[in-house]
C-alpha cells in the first residue's frame, strides 16, 4: 500500500510494537518442570572467548543458561575441511559472526585424519587446534561433531576410513575392535577438544555432538540393547576424557530417538547434561512442521520437555547429485532459487515459533568436496545452496539468518516464551503463532503464509490495528509491549531486526521486504520532537502515540530522529529492506555497542582512544556512517584514516563515498603440453612390483564369487580414486567374451584392454529421481574377445576401474527427490569397490592377478588427495615437475583436447601467473565447458592438489573453485588436468578458462598452502 504524507497525517489511534534493548524487564518466574526458580529474562551473556575463566553450562527447558544468563543459539555450520586453506577460515567465520551467527557448528572427519589404523594426524589444512582457537579469536561458540560417524556431512563412507571398511573385527557398532578403534580416533580429537572447552576457559567449544543419525539395530534405537549399550559407551568415553560440556545427538525422524531418559548417557550431574538435538528439512513448498510448542507429544522439543528445543540441523540449502536430480540439472544456482529466503525465514520462524531456541543452519557456508571426499551422490562442488557460497560470498540468503540472528541477541524476551491465546486472523491463509513472555508480558507473533499469493490480513485481538502483509510463502515475527530502550511500542508491521545503545543514541531497525510499507507507532504521553532525516519516511502524533510510517527499499536506509517527550534520550528508528538490511552491521566492543551502516561487510572494530579502528570489506562505491561509543570522535577504514562529519543522527558520516573495487584482470590459459598415459595397458609394462590380488576371503559386505580370488580394492589398502588391475593368463583358445562384474560409487566406470588392444568402457548409468540416494552400484560388463586375440601363449587382461566413493549407513530419512531409504544401523563393513568378479565364455582361463591404486599419501594433502592413475604415481599433477625437460613425450598443443577416439588417460599441463592487488580479496574458479555430447571426464589438478571431477556428458558443474592459499593470487600456479576417456568421442574441454567470482576489497591475509611437487 502507498501512502502519500498528506494521506498518512489522517491517521491515528494506532498500537506499535516494541523492542527491547537489554530485556524488557527482570522478573523472576517458576520453572515448572522441576520447581524451582526460573533464570529471569535479562541480557544475554557477552560475546565468548578464551579467558581463562571457568563458566558455567546448563540449560533449562527454554534455553542454555550461560554463567546464569540465557543464551539463544544461533549456529552457522562450516566444513572447515572443504575449504583447504586455514588462513579462509578466518574470512568465513568472521562473516558468519557478522551476519548475527554466535556459534558455528563443525563436524570433524574420521577419514580426513586417519590414514591408518591409530594413525592420526592433525597438521596442516587438517589442524583442528588451529580452527578452535581462530574461532574463540573471532568469539563464536563451537558445537564440535566428531561423530565418529558423520553422515550429515556428505562424506566418502559417512566420514569412516577406508581402512575401517575391511579392518578385522568391526562388522557391528558392539563389537570390541570396532570400539577400540572408535575410543582411539576419540581420544586424539578429545585431547584437542579439551583444551578448547568454554567449560575451562581454554577457547569456546560450548556443546559436542554424539554419532549422527543412529538408529540402532534396523532402526529400533534405544530399544535395541546393544544400540544402547554403544552410546553409552560413546558418552562415557568422551566424559573420561574430560569433555563436560552438554552433549546431544541428532535425530533424523525427530522422533525423540536417543531423548533424556531412554538410555544411560552417564551417572551423576554429567549424566543429566544431555540435549535432543533432532533435524527440521522440510522440501520446498512442504509446510513446516510444528517440532514444539505446537506440535503432537513425543516429537520435535515434544520428546523431552525437560530440555530447550534443540534443532541440530535446520535445513538452509540441499546438496545435488551427480545429473542434478536436486537442481534439475541446473546446478547450484538453481538449489538456491528453491531454497531461497522466503523458505527460510518460514522454516525458522516456525522453529522459533514453536520454542526452539538452539538453532544450527546446515550448511551455512559452502565449500568443495576436493580429492576423493565427498559421498557418492554429490558432485565435485559443496555450494550446498548455502548463504555463503562456495566463492565464500555472502548471497541474499543471509538476509533472514543476519536478521533473525540480530534480533535474538538484541531482544532477550525470545529466550523464554510460552504459548498464549490463540489468534484468528481474518484471512484464514495466514497460520499465526501467538507466544507471550511470563517475565515480562512482551507478545510475539510469528506470521506463515503458506499460499502461492501474497496475503494481508488483520489480526483481531493482537492490538495490531492494521492489516499486516506476509509475502508468498513467507513469514515475518511482530510483536508488542516490548521495551524499546526507554520507550514502548506498541506494534509494526515490519520486522524487528535489532536494537542497541550506541553512544547517547537509543537505536531500533526494522526490515521487510522491497516494496512494502512499514508502520509504526509509540507510546508517548507527552508528544516528542520528531524529525524525519530522509525523504521517504511520514510521521503523526495523536492521543498519546507516535505514529511512523515508510516504504521500504526505495531510497536504501530510512532515518527518523526521536527526541524529548517521555525521554531525555534520542531514539533513532532504521527502516531497512532486505538488501539495505545487509549493510548494516551492529558490534559489540567493550565501551560498549557500535553500529556500522554502508559496507560490504565489517569484520571488526577496536577502539583505542578517541579512534575506532574499523576493518571490513567494500565491494562498490559506497558511504560510511557509525554510531560509536560516546568519546569516539575519528574513524579509520582498513588502517587508513576516514574524513567524517557528525550528522543529525549522531553518527560520524564519511566525506564522499568509499571507492569501488576494480576488478582483477585474469590470463588466459595457453602454452598447454600433453602426455598420453596408461601404460598399464601394454602387455609387456612391468607389474612385478604391483599387489599380488590373491586373497580368498574377505570381510567387505559383497560375498567373492565362488573359485576366484578377492579382488575388491579395499582389501588390498587402495581405498581411493582408480584403481588398475592386470590379469596374466596363457592360452585363450575359444574364449568369445569376458564378463568383468564390479562395483562403484556414483558414476563410476571400467575400461578394459587385452594385450593392449583396446575392449571397451563400461559406464554406470545417470541416477534419476529414484536412484539419486543409492550409493553402491553394481554392473557387469561383457566385451566381446577379438578372433585376433583368441590364441596360445601368454595374455594380459587389463582394466582400470574409477571406483568412485564409497556409501554411508542409510537412514530413515529423505533423500534429495523426497524418497526414503531403509533404515539400517550402524555398519562398517561396506559393499566392495573395484572389480568383484571375471568369467570368460568359451574357456576357462586360470588368471593370476596384480592390482595398483594410490601411493602413499604425501604429510600435506593426506590420503584423499590421489588416486591410481600413473600420472599421479609419476607426480605428473604436481608442481616442479620438469615436464619441459622430456620434450619427447610431452607435446606442446594449443589446448587441452584431441580429435582422435582414445580410450584411456591424457594429460595436460601449464602454468599460469596471476598478480592480483594484496589488498582484494578475489575469488577465482576454472570453467570447464564442451559439447554435452562428448564422453569424458576430468581430473582437476592446482599445484597439485586434486580440485574435483568435471564430466562433461553428466554435469551438472562447470565452474570449480581454486581456494586462494592453494591458489597463489600473486604467483605462479601448475594446472593439470587428466582427462579420461571412453573412446567414443573425441575428449578434452574445448574451452578452459579462469573465471572470476567475486572481488572485494578487504579480506583476511592468506598464508600459502603447501604444495610439494618434483
């Protein structure tokens, strides 16, 4: 609705909401689920750190209780493992505590850190001190996930080991050697982890989750002796090792599986300090589901009233498989378009809504599934659809996150709500949710639109006097009698986003949509002094009440000046829309809140002096103004000083605007040299010193074929990437055919050569909507003998086999098109990778087998990073390899592709500078794009470092991201690619170029990442 200044003036006798700043009051109440006195609603403890201090822990059944105080947490989840350079993880956790994140959830990969069995090695991009200590650095809480079984983080064999697939003894979660190996991987992170407890003052790791989605035996959970008798196990363990922060697990059903109370999780006062953590994700379009105060008994926070709700991993993006069953091919760009704003502020709003006040967003910042990492149904990126994207660039999906977050640490009175009288809005498609404060009386509304159309409605009974507008599928939280610093408002129509105390000034910001019109309006007995400091806004006073209102949006940030009346000190009201939103940045010093509105993001503020100390990130022109602690009365900006002036507001306004940032110029990739490789092949290469593949048992799950020797890779330690195998036979009189049965992940594939003549490749097919979650996939491959071929003496069967990723436990829970698996309980073994069984038509060969697949893993990239290809074994993906010097068999072409069918591996190889300014932060990817039609796939190598697979025929990504620190921004960097070929078509990309993701001026300083090469 518009409404022009002359039409805004008639109006009158409306209500407004309120805000509070510090808690809208300190009266004390009862808890009644135990009787005792209730933590009153008041501020919320200050930011953590590491301090040396010794706090205390709990929780009640609205919150956490830190060192007394109540604690909503608002945890963003990063895979610090995904983006391999330690010095980013500073950029992203800063970004995640500025856009209103006070805690980030982590889980702690088995496989990543353990190479061998009671091997375990945290150095390098693997150094979990390091992350703890930059996060209680940028003072966020950690909720650490070490598992040992992560199947919420899309790992290789749910974050297991390969070793651990065939290791003796560990067929079931009970058994004592599986156990053993758990309570060694354990006891290494632990002894990490306990240095870092907030429990001790060492760092911030605040809660720490047991397992992941177990469900026991067949998924009968605590029922299930055994499955309770290991998670018990687990707990005792970790508490033996001294983590006494709360510990939780996360339920998939939400079903309260593994609540208080239905298995022992310890005895005395650490026995009681368990959480029911359970996941919300519901699918786009789908209706939220009430998981508290609103839902059925025995679901969601409704299976264990004695504890806050407790949402482990709400659903703010989606991973996509292979083919793009998620995206419809579109990749992630389109995950995000589904999972978009509006779908989370409706899933959150409704958590909130329903008394859950421990959120963890999952995924907020997205990565790469570098080298072999990821699970089998997801591709190369990690994007995830997330509000920080794999570029590490915050999107317009941290609107809601930054918002809700803001407004939780600033506004108290959410810790602690309760169900109140029910409300009927006038237009039956909004669901409104009504909860009160019994400390203070505050009364939130949480508003869901769950129609395809926009919906505006009055609330009756609410004292909201006008029609409030929720977007299509959308949600927004009003509320009214909160304390708005030293006012009281009565209602808005537009969101509360956050209030502080900057300097002499009391500030209050709402935001909604672009677009709509914000209404509010302030008690006031005695009428104020009220000055409108940008064009949009129109106010009125009458009765008694303040009323403001403006559109949202349509000149950026929207000022209005409040002073005298009921108050001696000034209120300055912000209205924002959500872009605008995104540029304003409230800290907190000790002197002392700030606030910052104008870039692109601010990463911290020090105060020393009359100075504030301001860094930060500014991507386009734009200005400057703060609201700093009294007595501040300079600015600098990344360590150079800030020309400002105080304007009406009290803020101190930069002089003209901060100036863009230019983009970086990129080289085009040329001086390519190629080299064809599987010698493998040729009948006379030497495999004396291959594995001899002669088992004739093994533990895997996949039964080995009766007469004929274990040929799965795992058994042989080749846990990773191809894997080559050569059979030697004499005579192969009458054999018209060869079968080769074998086993992969997604999208694997064989290729097969007999005496060095090419037989074929044999490729897994494209999952659908239907097989998008299967893991294993199994096929037999018949090729027809050559009538050449089929004579005495000796022969040699060769075959690579690109095993792919090894699966995880199912569970009971959604896959990406909606369909459920089975549920299962906690298994190690796993089906069998690589080739798993040969037969000949016509003959009866005896094969004597030799298998190779990656060597031993280098100190810096660790075990995921190669595979068995011979490049690889050779160091042709690694820098400083001298491929200048063997001029012969390295041929210098114009780009990476032939004309030519072949079958089998070619590489390619150049080196490329960039010199980008130190003082922006750019983003760079490699684009890989060709004819869909053209059958081969790509191995993607950066200063040696394996940055994913590209298939050209599959997708559906194109663009892989080169993490700085890997990548070296002013320097020289060796790409590799090794592209492999069904021979069906000709193969290579026929366009290679670097791309640019993102720049900004700011960013962290990027120490380079090792990269040992030749």
């Amino acid at each position: 609705m518009e409404l022009s200044r002359r039409t805004f003036t008639a109006l009158a006798g409306t209500a407004a909401l309120g805000l509070a700043l510090a808690g809208s009051g300190a009266a004390t109440g009862t808890n009644s689920t135990n009787g005792t006195r209730a933590v009153p609603t008041g501020p919320p403890p200050a930011p953590p750190r590491a301090d040396g201090r010794r706090h205390e822990v709990g929780f009640d059944r609205y919150s956490l209780l830190v060192d007394g105080r109540r604690l909503v947490l608002w945890s963003g989840e990063m895979h610090p493992f995904r983006l391999p350079s330690p010095s980013l993880w500073r950029d992203v956790l800063q970004k995640l505590r500025a856009h209103g994140h006070n805690a980030v959830s982590v889980p702690v990969p088995w496989n990543l850190h353990s190479p061998a069995p009671g091997e375990h090695d945290f150095t390098g991009v693997r150094d979990l001190d390091l992350f703890l200590t930059t996060a209680a650095e940028e003072r966020l809480y950690v909720v650490l996930r070490p598992g040992p079984y992560l199947g919420t983080a899309d790992l290789d064999a749910g974050g297991f080991p390969g070793w651990l697939t065939v290791a003796e003894g560990a067929a079931t979660a009970a058994d004592p050697a599986y156990l053993e190996h758990v309570d060694a991987w354990l006891s290494a992170v632990d002894a990490i982890a306990v240095r870092h407890l907030f429990t001790g003052g060492g760092g911030t790791v605040l809660l720490y989750q047991i397992e992941d989605r177990y469900e026991g035996r067949d998924g009968s959970g605590p029922a299930d002796a055994g499955a309770g008798a290991y998670m018990s196990h687990l707990c005792g363990k970790v508490r033996a090792d001294g983590i006494d922060v709360p510990l939780f697990h996360n339920d998939a059903g939400a079903d309260g599986l593994w609540a208080p109370g239905t298995f022992p999780a310890g005895t005395g006062k650490r026995g009681g300090n368990w959480l029911y953590g359970f996941e919300s994700s519901p699918l786009p379009g789908e209706v939220p589901a009430d998981l508290g105060h609103f839902g059925r008994r025995g679901t969601g926070a409704g299976a264990s009233a004695r504890t806050p709700g407790f949402v482990a991993g709400a659903a703010v993006g989606a991973s996509d498989p292979w083919g793009g069953v998620t995206s419809g091919g579109k990749g992630y760009i389109e995950v995000r378009g589904r999972w978009d704003p509006a779908y989370e502020r409706s899933s959150l709003l409704t958590s909130l809504a329903n008394g859950i006040t421990l959120h963890n967003a999952r995924v907020a910042a997205g990565g790469t599934s570098w080298g072999w990492l990821a699970s089998p149904h997801v591709y190369t990126s990690y994007d995830y659809g997330a509000p920080i994207d794999h570029a590490r660039r915050p999107t317009a999906k941290m609107a809601p996150l930054q918002q809700l977050g803001h407004l939780l640490r600033t506004v108290p009175d959410l810790a602690r709500l309760e169900p109140a009288s029910a409300v009927r809005p006038e237009d039956d498609r909004l669901t409104v949710y009504h909860l009160a404060n019994p400390d203070t009386d505050a009364q939130v509304y949480v508003l869901r639109n769950d129609s395809a159309d926009e919906v505006g409605s009055a609330l009756p009974g609410t004292g909201v006097d006008v029609s409030v507008t929720v977007g299509a599928r959308d949600a927004k939280l009003i509320a009214t009698g909160l304390r708005l610093g030293r006012r009281r408002l009565a209602f808005t129509t537009a969101q509360p986003l956050f209030g502080v105390r900057a300097g002499r000034h009391d500030i209050a910001a709402f935001v909604g949509r672009a677009g709509e019109t914000a209404q509010i309006a302030l008690d006031c007995d005695v009428q104020p002094l009220t000055n409108r400091l940008d064009p949009e806004p129109a106010w009125s006073y009458d009765r008694g009440r303040l009323n403001v209102v403006t559109p949202l949006g349509a000149g950026g940030l929207s000022r209005v000046l409040v002073e005298g009346g009921d108050s001696d000190t000034p209120m300055l009201l912000l209205f924002a829309d959500d872009a605008t939103a995104q540029r304003l940045w409230p800290y907190e010093t000790p002197s002392g809140p700030l606030l910052v509105y104008g870039p692109t993001l601010l990463r911290s503020a020090t105060l020393r002096g009359s100075t504030v100390h301001l860094t930060g990130d500014n991507t386009g022109q734009t200005g400057l103004e703060v609201w700093a602690p009294r007595g501040i009365t300079t600015v600098t900006w990344n360590g150079q000083p800030v020309r400002t002036t105080v304007s009406r507001s009290g803020a101190l306004v930069r002089e003209g605007l901060m100036p863009g940032t230019p983009a970086p110029s990129l080289p085009a990739l040329t001086g390519w040299r190629r080299r064809a490789e599987n010698p493998e092949s040729a009948p006379d290469f030497d495999d004396a010193r291959w594995t001899a593949a002669d088992r004739t048992s093994s533990p895997a799950a996949t039964p080995v074929p009766e007469g004929q020797p274990v040929l799965f890779a795992d058994d042989y330690g080749f846990h990773y990437g191809d894997v080559w195998y050569r059979g030697h036979f004499e005579d192969a009189r009458d054999a018209t055919s060869v079968s080769l049965s074998y086993s992969t992940g997604t999208q694997g594939l064989l290729m097969a050569w007999l005496d060095g003549k090419p037989l074929g490749t044999h490729r897994m097919p494209v999952p659908d909507e239907d097989t998008a979650g299967r893991g294993t996939w199994t096929a037999t491959a018949t090729f027809r003998v050559p009538k050449k071929l089929r004579g005495r003496g000796e022969h040699v069967l060769s075959v690579l086999v690109r095993r792919m990723q090894q699966e995880g436990d199912t569970t009971g829970t959604a896959g990406p098109a909606g369909a459920r698996e089975p549920a299962a309980g906690r298994r190690t073994r796993r089906a069998a990778r690589g080739l798993t069984g040969v037969a000949f038509e016509g003959a009866s060969p005896e094969v004597s087998w030799r298998i190779q697949g990656a060597g031993a893993p280098d100190r810096v990239r660790g075990a995921l990073n190669n595979g068995g290809l011979y490049g690889e074994r050779e160091g042709w993906h690694l820098p400083g390899y001298g491929d200048d010097r063997d001029r012969k068999a390295w041929k210098a072409v114009d780009r990476p592709r032939e004309d030519r069918r072949r079958q089998g591996v070619t590489w390619y190889r150049t080196e490329f500078r960039l010199d980008v300014d130190p003082d922006v932060d750019a983003s760079v990817g490699l684009v890989l794009e060709d004819d869909p039609e053209r059958a081969y796939r790509v191995q993607i190598f950066l200063n040696g470092w394996n940055m994913g697979q590209y298939i050209n025929d599959v997708g559906p990504q194109h663009t892989f991201m080169l993490p700085n620190g890997i990548l070296r921004t002013r320097g020289s960097n060796t790409l590799a690619l090794a592209v492999l070929s069904d021979g069906t078509t000709p193969s290579g990309p026929g366009d290679v170029r670097l791309t640019l993701m993102g720049a900004t001026r700011g960013g962290v300083p990027v120490e380079a990442v090792e990269s040992p090469g030749r």
